[in-house]
C-alpha cells in the first residue's frame, strides 16, 4: 500500500510515505507532526488528498476498517472520515477470472485397471485351482470312490455267501439234531447215580473234590429217602423228617452259608417230578389225619425216570457194536516171534556143540570138500543168522498186533 500510495498523483511526500501498516514508530512520528490543528486551506488540502488517496484502485481493493484507520492516523476526524466514505462508489463484487482451474484427473482408469487386475487374479487362480483338482485330486478320489465300492460290494458278497452257509449249516444241524437223543431234565450225575446213601455220595464228593454246595439236590435228596426207608421199614419220609436227616448227616445246612442250598434242596423237591408227594406214608396205608393247625402233611417218595427210547441212531451204533467180533482175551506180546526165533537158535547151537572136530585146514579150504550133510548145515545156520539180524534190526510196531 505504501507503494501504491507514493506512485498516486498530487499526494505529498510525507503522505504516501506512510502506509496502513506502517510501523507504529513512523504512525507516532505521523501524528506527532499532525498533533497541531491545522490551517482550514490545509484542511481542505488534507481532504484533497485524502479523497485521491480513496479512488486509487489499489485502495478500493482494501477493507473499510484498514481505510478508515489509515485516515484516523492522517488526523481526519471521524465526520471527515464518514463523508468521504460516503463519498466512494459502491463496489462491486470482483468477476472470478476465466480461466477456471484444471480439474483433477478422473480415478475411473486406474480403478478400472485394479478391478481388471484382480479379475485377472481370480481367473487365474481359479483357472490354476481347476487344474490341479481335474488332474491331481479328481483321478484320486475317483480311485477311492471305485476302490470303496468294489470293496462294499465284496464284503456283501461275503456276507452274503456267510448268511448263506450260516442257514445251510443251521438246516443241516437241525436235521442232526432230529436223530440224537434228547437230553434228560432231571438227569443225576453220572458219578452220582450209583449212590445210595448220603455216606456214600459224600464219599464220592469228597474222592472228586466237589463241594456240598456243587452236588446235585436230586442225588442228595433221593439218598436222604433211601437212607429214611432203611430204617422205618420202607415207609415214606415227610418233609421235617427229610431235613432233619439231611440236616444229621450235612450240619453246614443249619449254618447262614447253608441256608440258601437248603432253599435250593426244597425247591428240587417241591418242582422236580422225580419226587411225588403223598398223604400217607405208605402206599398202601390210609391217607393220614391232617393235624389240628389244618397244616397237611405230606410224604415224600422217589419215582425214577424211565429210560428213555433209544433212538434210530442209537439203534445203528448199538447193532454195529454187536457186528463187531470182539478181540482175543489173551494178549500176545510183539516181542513173542524174535523171542521165539532166538529160543529156536539158541537149540540149534546146543545141538551143534556135539558136532564132530573139523581140522584147521579144512576150515580154510585146504582140505577136501566138506560133505553134503555138513555143507546144509553151515546154509540153514546163516539163513537163521541173517533172520535173526533182520528181526533185531527191523522191528515190527509195538502198536500193532502180531499176526
């Protein structure tokens, strides 16, 4: 401004040498020379001056409030200030030139370059993962696939063929079945069946380490009642006299461990259809008069299972057994023909020993040739010679039997 001020025309030296924004030394110097009233040509001078300074171009471009204090500190009062700012034309607003500047360049390309750069990324990973799944992973699950339904399909086969044999050999076992005996229900063990009293059966238990609690109930309650009718000319037992007598010969009965075998022995007696109860004690006594409590009581006896028809294939085997010619009682030893062969030789040596003396040189073939008698000697002692090595060395079995 203070440029603009001393290039104007008709303003004095002192004026345009003070801009708006002068330092405060030369604004203080300014008004200090200013301080002074001065002269009214002077101050229609000062006027002059400071209107030309208000229609210079440069000064219209400026604010109000920078005008005004730049004619404040010329020493203008605030009415002189107001009247040439009245003075001034209205401004008008300033035409933007133009030349407009440049917009920015447009990011379509580049974003269309980035989305053509990506698309061609997922084409081609994309195209890469379709390759090594159509060469490398299809052909082996495709293998898998086949190798898993050829292997369900065997194992169906098998199955199949097993269920298959499982039903043949089923219809096979069942018409087996058909020809065998039956098995007995209430069978009494074998080494049992032959006891006929509680002495003898624990005798046996005992001979075949077997436990009380492990003997069968039937054979134990069928030798209480033999052992009953024994002594009470064969009368039948009732059921206090039965337990008491196995109770007498079995005291562990009466213990805590015994008392379920005990339950188990009433059980067999009172179900199994060997043991029929009656309500006399004899069969052909009165049936007894029940007690006054109305309890009956019953009497126990043994009715022994008939044996049971054999069956077809019993029959078979039974007359093949009989067709059969049974082996000689007396045993030969295998030993008995070498032993027989050696007596033989052991004879004819005795009887040799008797023998006329032969010379030594005949002995080597020196002398004449020996008589024909001799000579079938000397043949019959090394045929029996070489029997005799031939029995020693090839030895007949000792399992088979000697013709």
């Amino acid at each position: 401004m203070a440029d603009e001020t001393g290039s104007g025309e008709g303003t004095p030296p002192e004026t345009a040498s003070t801009p708006p924004n002068a330092p405060e030394n030369v604004a203080v110097a300014d008004t200090s020379s200013v301080s002074k009233p001065p002269a009214p040509e002077d101050r229609a001078e000062l006027l002059t001056k400071a209107r030309a300074f208000l229609h210079q171009p440069q000064i219209q471009r400026e604010d109000g409030l920078s005008k005004r204090r730049f004619l404040a500190e010329k020493g203008l009062n605030d009415a002189e200030i107001e009247g040439l700012m009245r003075e001034l034309p209205v401004k008008i607003p300033l035409v933007p030139p133009r030349s407009y500047p440049q917009p920015p360049p447009s990011n379509l390309p580049v974003l269309l370059l980035g989305l053509a750069r990506v698309f061609s990324w997922i084409v081609g990973g994309t195209t890469a993962l379709a390759f090594i799944y159509w060469r490398v992973l299809l052909p082996r699950v495709t293998a898998t696939s086949t190798a898993r339904g050829s292997l369900k399909s065997h194992q169906l086969s098998l199955i199949q063929k097993l269920n298959a044999s499982l039903a043949a050999l089923k219809e096979s076992r069942s018409e087996m079945a058909a020809v065998l005996p039956k098995p007995e229900p209430h069978k009494e063990p074998s080494g049992f069946a032959t006891c006929l009293s509680i002495d003898a059966l624990l005798e046996r238990a005992k001979k075949q380490n077997i436990e009380i609690s492990s003997v069968s109930e039937i054979s134990l309650l069928r030798c209480a009642i033999s052992d009953f009718r024994k002594g009470s000319e064969s009368r039948n037992p009732a059921t206090e006299e039965l337990f008491q007598i196995l109770e007498g010969k079995i005291p562990w009965l009466v213990s805590e461990e015994g008392a379920p075998f005990e339950q188990r022995l009433w059980d067999t007696l009172s179900t199994c259809p060997l043991f029929v109860s009656n309500t006399s004690p004899a069969p052909d006594s009165p049936s007894a008069v029940p007690p006054a409590d109305g309890h009956e009581i019953l009497y126990w006896s043994f009715d022994p299972p008939a044996p049971p028809t054999p069956t077809a294939l019993a029959q078979s085997l039974s007359a093949l057994s009989t067709s059969i010619s049974k082996p000689s009682a007396d045993k030969h030893s295998p030993f008995q023909h070498a032993l027989q062969s050696m007596t033989d030789f052991t004879g004819y040596i005795s009887t040799q020993m008797y023998v006329p003396f032969v010379s030594l040189g005949s002995r080597y073939g020196t002398s004449s040739a020996m008589d024909p008698a001799e000579e079938e000697v000397r043949k019959e002692i090394r045929a029996l010679k070489g029997l005799v090595l031939n029995r020693r060395t090839f030895l007949p079995n000792t399992s088979l039997r000697p013709q």
